[in-house]
C-alpha cells in the first residue's frame, strides 16, 4: 500500500469528523466534503486516499446511509478511532453571552444541547453541519447570534468560546472508521482484532437463529449485529455484524464457515485493530 496522502470525511472545516482526522492523521491532508457519498467518491476516484467515516453515536444511534454505502463501495475499513463529543457555544468575539438570542447548529447538535438553550432562553435555528453553523456566525458578524460547534471551529472561524462544553450527556461519544479502496488485514496474534461483515440469510425457518448459533457456540463475542433493507424490500435480509477476534482463529474461523450454511452471501469489509477505547468502555 502507497503512503497515504488525503483524507476526506463529511463536513465543513472544523467539524468532529475533521477533529479526528487532524488527532490520528496530522500528516495528512483533510478534504472535506459536501456528503458522504461525495466521501466515497473522492476515494473511488483517487482524489482522497482514505475516507474517515462516523458510523455510531453513543445517543444518536447509528448513523444514517453508512450502511447503504459500505456495502457496495469497494472500500475496505482498516481502523477505527472514537471521539468524545464536545460542543461549545461560540459567538463574535466581544459578545456578551446575555446578547446572544438565537442558536444555530446540526439538528442533532440543538438536541443533543436542550439545556443550555433553555437556560438561556434562546431560539434555535437548523444548519446543515456544526462546523457550517460557525461559518454561518461568522459571516453573518451578528452579536445576537451564536453556534453550538465543535471546539475546532472557534479556531478556525475566529469565534469566540462563550460557553464550553454544553452538551447534554458527557458520555456522547461517536465511533470513526477509516475507509481504503486497498483491503489491510490487521496481522492475527498482534492484540484486539474486530472483524465486520455483512451476510444475507437464506429464506428458511430460524435461518438466523441458526446461523448465529455458531458465534455462541465457538465462544466468539459478537459486539453488533444491525439489519437493514435492500432494494427497497421492507423484509430486512441483510446484516451487519462485527465480533471480536480475526478470521484466522480457530473459533471465529469455524463460525464463519457454519455461517455459511444459512446465508447466500458474506463480505467481509474490514479486519483492523480494536481501539483502546474499547478496553476503558
């Protein structure tokens, strides 16, 4: 694999997605895109060598067309990395925190910070993105106007911090994978492995019942399975699982091979190593 270079993720400067690119990648330059499939596509395309995905929040749930795109993106997960979320209330510098009437943020943002929007009585406005919010503010150079964003855009908009970390929940945390069009297999027996995968049962009773029986019983830990429609269908076929371990162990070995027995497909989409993180959950 060539040395890395770019690393797109979702977002304007200074959005939590960059806040991880810039922890885990400072050598690389951060693209920032318009959409996630816009992610996608400057990998694909060879204009990002590697894309920085969120794929779970800790309140938020799961995040929304991730799973759609994984599948048939031709990209292969080789890290992941969690940050804790923290939002401040930033505002043009000088601003009195009691001149501030009107809020803007993501929509998941405004929820995930009721609290202080409450206190403070003010009213809140939707924007595409926490870090676009800033931008927003900054543009606009209204005193009476402030934004809930990530601490990386006071430093980037020249806003000033009126009020740190105001979310809700000091357990918000969101879960990054980091994406490659070249498949990188963490080496077995070198510490914590995660394995994802998607699979398709087969249309039989108890078909996935049986086909999980195998994790149980071959003592493999399986920390997520989702499921999802396909092609509209509103009967969820499809999974998404991750467990511990690599396919090259005995036990995870032999319960991939008794998945098969229930499924018409299995992808493997990433082998990468665990993150620390998980060890302190």
């Amino acid at each position: 694999m060539s040395e890395p270079r770019r690393i797109a993720y979702q977002g304007e400067p200074g959005a939590n997605s960059h806040q991880v690119c810039r922890e885990h990648y400072p050598d690389l330059e951060a693209v920032p895109c318009a959409s996630f499939e816009d992610v996608f596509a400057a990998v694909a395309a060879g204009d990002a060598d590697l894309a920085m995905i969120p794929i779970d929040n800790s309140i938020a749930g799961r995040v929304a067309d991730i799973h759609h795109f994984l599948p048939g993106s031709g990209l292969h997960i080789v890290a992941e990395h969690f940050l804790r979320i923290r939002f401040h209330l930033l505002g043009i510098p000088g601003t009195p925190l009691e001149s501030v009437t009107t809020v803007h943020s993501h929509v998941h943002a405004l929820g995930q910070c009721r609290k202080i929007i409450r206190r403070l009585g003010l009213t809140p406005l939707i924007s595409g993105d926490t870090a676009g919010a800033a931008r927003e503010v900054r543009e606009a150079g209204d005193p009476t106007q402030a934004a809930i964003s990530p601490p990386l855009a006071a430093e980037i908009y020249g806003l000033e911090v009126l009020a740190e970390d105001v979310e809700d929940e000091d357990h918000n945390t969101t879960r990054f994978v980091v994406l490659s069009p070249e498949l990188v297999r963490a080496p077995a027996g070198n510490g914590p492995v995660v394995t994802s995968f998607i699979f398709n049962v087969r249309n039989l009773p108890a078909a996935l019942y049986k086909a999980l029986g195998g994790f149980a019983t071959n003592g493999v830990n399986m920390t997520k399975l989702e499921s999802y429609m396909v092609g509209g269908a509103f009967t969820a076929t499809q999974f998404l699982a991750e467990v511990d371990g690599h396919p090259d162990d005995p036990g995870l070995a032999r319960a991939l091979e008794e998945l098969t027995f229930f499924t018409t497909d299995i992808k493997v989409l990433g082998v990468y190593p665990a993150s620390p993180f998980r060890a302190r959950s």
